[in-house]
C-alpha cells in the first residue's frame, strides 16, 4: 500500500458498506496497479512478465476508483431493522 492512502477517509467513505462489500472494495483496488502494468499487452507478454513486476502498490486513487464501481449491497432500511432486532433479541 502507498503512502498516499489514508485508511481514515476510506473508512468513512466504506459507512453502511457490509464486510463482503469492503472486501469486494479492497480486492479491486489492489488489483488496479496490475491492471494499469498489463494494460496493453498481449497475453503472451502477460505470460512473461515477472512476478515482481506485478508486486505494485495500491493507492489512494485505486481506492477512490474501486468505491465508484462497488456498490452497497445492505440498504439503510436493512440495517435498521438488523439493529431493531439487536435492541429487541440480542446476540445469540
């Protein structure tokens, strides 16, 4: 990860998201960096490429851009009615 990536702001940014859904928004941004290193290529110059040279940083923009094209998948309505149910029943 670069230094350029403020976990605070994301996590703000990730509010009401589900743990799939911020695992689904860190998948993609860490994917992001090989993406940009292989745009173009052929698939037999992706085949000889290093493992290295795919081992890149992900930053703050990979981020931002993964938070555009994942969506919450828990609506807000939903999420009240899991913390009614909390307050009425409780953990199990």
């Amino acid at each position: 990860m670069c230094a350029d990536v403020e976990l605070p702001i994301i996590a703000d940014k990730l509010e009401g998201y589900s743990g799939a859904d911020i695992t689904n928004v860190c998948r993609d941004a860490s994917m992001m960096a090989m993406r940009r290193r292989i745009q173009g290529l052929t698939p037999e110059e992706i085949r000889n490429l290093d493992k290295n040279d795919l081992e890149m940083p992900t930053t703050m923009a990979d981020f931002k851009l993964a938070l555009t094209k994942v969506s919450k998948s828990v609506s807000k309505d939903d999420l009240e009615k899991h913390e009614k149910w909390m307050k009425e029943f409780g953990a199990s």
